[in-house]
C-alpha cells in the first residue's frame, strides 16, 4: 500500500501556527493550497485525525469518488455525521486501518494531517512517500510534523521545486528500507 504523507510546515518546522490549531490555509501560499487540493483530488482515500477534521469541516466535500476517514479515540461521537462510503470515523490502529483498507481494494493513502496522524503512521513504518511544503515563516511556537515519539526515519529527496517568488518550496521525499 502507498501512503503518502502531505504537509505545509514554517521554515522552523511548524505545521500549525502557535499552539491551536487551526485552518493552515490563513497563512499557507496559493501555490501550496493549489498542489494540496490537486493531491487530494488525485487520491480516492483520505485520513486525518479529529483535531484536522474539526478544522476543516466546513470546507470538506462528500462527493462519492472520495472516501475521507476521520482517525479519532470518541468514533461514536461522531456517528451523526458518518456517511457511508464518504466520510467515516475510527478507533482502529494505523496497521488495522491499513490492512482493512488493503482488503477493500485500496491501494493508495493520503494522510492529510495531523501531527498525531503523521506520527501514528511514521512510527508504525506505513508511510512510503512525502511532500512537505516549507513556507518562508517562522512561528517559534506551534505543533511539529511528529512529536513526543523517538524516530529514526531515513529519507531520499526525489524532487524538490520553488512554488513561488517568495520562497516556498516543495519537497518529495520517499521513506527507504529499514535495513535489518
């Protein structure tokens, strides 16, 4: 299974800016909004935590091509807003997901965020690829791409691309072979 993680992050590393989280797209350039959007109409399988969804509800459309699932320790919370084949809510581990996924047919993920998310993942070795977008910021404070887990993951830049005038650069990363 391919799972490609996608993220936006300041020049110090931060995907969110300060501590809240909150819409990127406030402090995000064009350029990047324009590839994520292209990114996620380009995957039919979609996972972010509760923190992501919760913050970008509004914008968030159900159409039947895309599968969106909502990774959340409180699934039954949301149980209003399921709608089957389009927007799901689960407790399961990123390796449970994964291989239920496997069994449907999938064979490609979007991991859209966030930190929580992207750490399940990078910890449980899921994740093949990367595309993180470096804006020319710096917040000082705000949430890390992984955090509070000790990895040790190696990487190979396959591509890496200036969006913009400004600075902001797009990177594609793939994750190599623990070597046993």
């Amino acid at each position: 299974m391919k799972v490609t993680l996608i993220a936006v992050q300041s020049l110090d590393g931060k995907i969110t800016k300060w501590d809240d989280v909150q819409d990127v797209s406030t402090w995000t350039s064009k350029e990047d909004q324009e590839f994520f959007l292209s990114m996620i109409q380009s995957h039919k399988i979609l996972i972010m935590g509760s923190s992501t969804y919760e913050a970008a509800k509004e914008k968030i459309k159900k159409e039947k091509e895309r599968k969106r699932i909502v990774m959340t320790s409180r699934p039954d919370e949301y149980k209003n807003e399921k709608i089957e084949g389009r927007l799901e809510f689960t407790s399961e581990s990123p390796e449970e997901l994964i291989k239920r996924l496997e069994k449907e047919g999938g064979s490609e993920i979007l991991l859209v965020g966030g930190s929580a998310i992207y750490t399940a993942f990078l910890k449980a070795n899921l994740v093949t690829d990367l595309y993180i977008t470096i804006e020319p910021k710096i917040f000082g404070k705000g949430k890390m791409l992984a955090e509070n887990e000790n990895l040790d993951i190696k990487l190979k830049l396959n591509n890496i691309k200036q969006l913009n005038l400004q600075g902001t650069i797009l990177q594609h990363l793939e994750v190599l072979p623990e070597k046993k």
